[in-house]
C-alpha cells in the first residue's frame, strides 16, 4: 500500500513572481528589489553557467517541480520573466 503523497501548494502568480525574484537575487548577491520580471540574467546580474544551474535547482526545490533541463527554453532563459514561464508552466501540469 503506498502512502498518498501531500498536495502540491498552490501559488498565486504574484507569489510566483516574488518567489523567483527572490531566487534570483539572493542567486546575484542583489537586493530582491533590483530584481524585475525584465532583468536580464547574464547582462544584469552577471549570471554565468553555474549560477543558472543552481537557480533552476532552487526553483525546482522552492515550488517542487522537476524541470527538464533538455528544455529548450530551460537551457538559456535570458530575464527573470523567463523563469517566471517556465514556473508557471510546470506548475500547470
């Protein structure tokens, strides 16, 4: 007999965008408040290849997902906004 596993949480969009912001800031060594669905992870807060890689990890962590990192547009999200997509979209399955 297997045990049933807990609901997953349910997010609000804006919980969602706050929630990655934060991710990604903390992931920049920036305040949470320079952190915009727009900003650019490589052009503004400097992100390189390791910093993408334990970002996706975070999130999956934070919103208990498993995201596929052969995912074309997980590979190279450019903005916060695209992570925010990305989220979203798995949240929705």
């Amino acid at each position: 007999m297997s045990v049933p596993s807990a609901p997953r949480r349910q997010w609000t969009d804006a919980q969602i965008e706050l929630e990655v912001r934060r991710i990604a800031a903390e992931q920049a060594g920036v305040p949470v408040e320079e952190v915009m669905p727009v900003s650019r992870l490589v052009e503004d807060l400097e992100f390189d290849s390791l910093d993408h890689t334990e970002m996706i990890m975070t999130v999956e962590d934070v919103f208990d997902l498993k995201i596929d990192d052969a995912e074309p547009e997980v590979q190279l999200p450019k903005s916060v906004g695209d992570v925010i997509a990305i989220v979203r979209k798995h949240l929705s399955k």
